[in-house]
C-alpha cells in the first residue's frame, strides 16, 4: 500500500509505503510528519505495536545510521528450513543444483502420498527463500522444482535436498544495499536498480 501526502501543507507531506502481510507488517517513509499523521489514523482501527524496523517474514533487517547500508539477512529463516529436514549435519555444496540438471514431469502420478507431500513441503519452504536468495530463483521457481510438485519422484527429492544444501553452504550472505557513493563510477547510472541474469 502507498499513500502519497505530498498534497499536505508545509513539511507534513510525503510518501507511506506500507508491506503488511497477515499479522506482519513494515513501513517506510521519506518524511515522519506523514508517517505519525497515518498511524495516528491507523491506530483506531487496528491494534499496532509500533517498533524500530528489525526483521520482517524471517528476515532480519541491519540498519546502520551513518553508513545508511541496509543488510537483509535471511539466516534465521534459512537455518529453519535446514532443521526441518534434518539436514544440520549434512555437508554443504557450493552449487544449488548440478550444471546442466533439468526436470521434467512425470507423466504418472506418483501414488506415494507421502512423497508428494514431502516434496510439496519442501519446494515451498524453498519458493519464499528465493525470495530472499534471489541467485535461487531459477533452481526452485523459474524452470526447476516448481515444475514437479503435482508428481515428484524420489530423484527430484533428492534434487531438493541438493538445494537445501547450497543454503547450508550460504547462510551467512546477506543481501547489502549502499547509499550512492560519489565515488563510484556506476552509481551515475541514474540511481537505477540493476539487474543480471542467467540466459535461461
């Protein structure tokens, strides 16, 4: 949700951005005389334990005032993920999925309820953290896991794992957002996100 104020008089004007997901919530702004208008507002709606921004959907956020980087680490949540499968002791790989590995859809049903179950469980605690990993975007959403989830075999569980193993070989990456720096001949690219990608 987006509110944009800048219509207010005086120094009360700006833009509210505001994430909420069922019983979670972030919120931004670029000026705090909207903010405090807005939760004043919001406030008599709904019950709201306002706080400093420290982690959202599992994912711890580091804010550092004289720097202004923002981290995003997603550790916690990763090593979740780890723990419900049982996979703690189980050796890493620097890789997600093998070069080359391709899935494709069983064309029977897999009758192992189970199995299915398992694997369904397991693609989708993978889905969000490619959200949060994005060089995991391919391996589980674009073209990979996701494809097999109404029939999986026991070769794409263990393909599965293989992902949970390259979380295990990453979960100290941190996702790190810097302010421009003068200094650095690409940040006069327009202050644009930039984005890279695999040819698939």
């Amino acid at each position: 949700m987006m509110l944009d104020r800048r219509d207010l008089p005086g120094d009360a004007g700006g833009i509210v951005l505001l994430n909420l997901y069922s019983d979670d919530g972030l919120g931004s702004t670029d000026n705090s005389a909207p903010w405090d208008s807005f939760m004043v507002d919001f406030k008599v709606e709904f019950n709201v334990l306002e706080k400093d921004a420290d982690n959202f959907l599992g994912c711890a956020i580091e804010w550092h005032p004289i720097t202004s980087v923002i981290k995003l680490d997603p550790g916690k949540y990763l090593r979740d993920i780890v723990a419900k499968y049982d996979m703690m002791d189980i050796h890493s790989s620097p890789i997600p999925l093998p070069a080359g590995r391709k899935m494709y859809v069983n064309e029977e049903r897999n009758s192992d309820e189970n199995l299915r179950n398992l694997y369904q469980q397991i693609a989708g605690s993978l889905n969000y953290a490619a959200q949060l990993q994005p060089e995991l975007m391919f391996s589980v959403q674009v073209s990979q896991l996701s494809r097999v989830t109404s029939c999986p075999t026991q070769e794409n569980i263990s393909l599965a794992r293989q992902v949970i193993k390259y979380i295990i070989e990453s979960l100290d990456m941190k996702i790190t957002y810097h302010p421009d720096d003068p200094n650095d001949p690409l940040s006069e690219i327009n202050n644009e996100l930039m984005m890279f990608t695999d040819s698939d």
